[in-house]
C-alpha cells in the first residue's frame, strides 16, 4: 500500500524537500527569498523621509496602522543607477516578528526549488559579502541568488532601522 500525503500524492523525497521561492530582480541579476516570508507586494510609492537614515534606508511607510521601513535593496547592492519604474515593487516582509519592506526592480514570479538544485555560493575574497547568500540556484537557463533575507534584515548594520522606525 502506497503512502499518500496530505495532498493526495505519494510521499516522495524530492516533493517533500522542495521549498518555495519568490524571484525578483535587481538590476541584471535574479535573486530568490523563502516565500514564507513575504506578507505582500506592493507598487512603489514614494516612502515619507526620515532625517539621519543611511541611504539605503527610504523611509516608513503606513500599512494598515504599522509604520514599516522600506530598505532600496539596489542601493544596499551598491547597483549604480536607480529607477523607479512602473514595474518598481515594495515586498513587505516579516521577519524576526518585524514588518520591513525591500525595493526590487521586478517580482518574476515563485518557483519550488529543492536543496540539490542549489550550490553553495563561491568565494568572492572579500569584495563582496556572502553572508547573506544561501546559494546559487538553477532552473534550466535561469540562474538566481538565493538570498537569506532573514540573516539581511537582522543583520548589525540593518540594526537601523528598529531606530528609523521608532
């Protein structure tokens, strides 16, 4: 007798492995985060200023009655220009209990990807920090960043925005 799962489908290990993930962009690049933890996306809008914040920090937005500071992940990236375009999105995310938004160029789309289709990241010798990346990931041609959102957002020097959100 085969052993099904709550979904109907036989419990197999590459089904039960894979995770969720959103893709997004920024800049020429395609970066994936746990879908577990985005609340939402939203359409840019300009976020009201707050005096003294870093630059990557744009300012708090009001969503439904929480103030939520949204972070230009393109500037933390360092990514050269930035543009706001229609296609410009806010993802809200919770993490560690907090509601942060993150500025990405585009949301792509969410896709399953199991721990055997990502690599660990290589070792750029310091010109750039790995902390944050899980791994390189592929789907067919696509290739994106797998991002550790949670370990970003938590991270000393995002400590500034428990400061700029008070």
């Amino acid at each position: 007798m085969e052993v099904m799962t709550h979904t109907g489908a036989a419990a197999g290990e590459s089904d039960m492995a894979a995770s969720e993930y959103l893709t997004f962009t920024l800049g020429s690049e395609e970066y994936a985060i746990d879908i577990l933890k985005v609340q939402e996306i939203r359409g840019y809008e300009q976020p009201t200023l707050i005096a003294n914040a870093p630059p990557f920090i744009k300012g708090v937005i009001n969503l439904r009655g929480i103030i939520v500071p949204v972070v230009d992940l393109r500037i933390k990236f360092n990514l050269g220009k930035i543009e706001y375009t229609p296609f410009t999105v806010v993802i809200i995310l919770n993490v560690a209990r907090r509601v942060i938004g993150v500025v990405v160029d585009s949301v792509s789309d969410v896709i399953s990807l199991t721990p055997a289709q990502i690599r660990p990241a290589p070792d750029f010798s310091g010109t750039f920090d790995t902390r944050y990346i899980q791994g390189l990931a592929t789907q067919g041609t696509r290739m994106m960043i797998v991002t550790d959102i949670e370990r970003m957002m938590t991270s000393a020097d995002m400590e500034l925005i428990d400061t700029a959100a008070a």
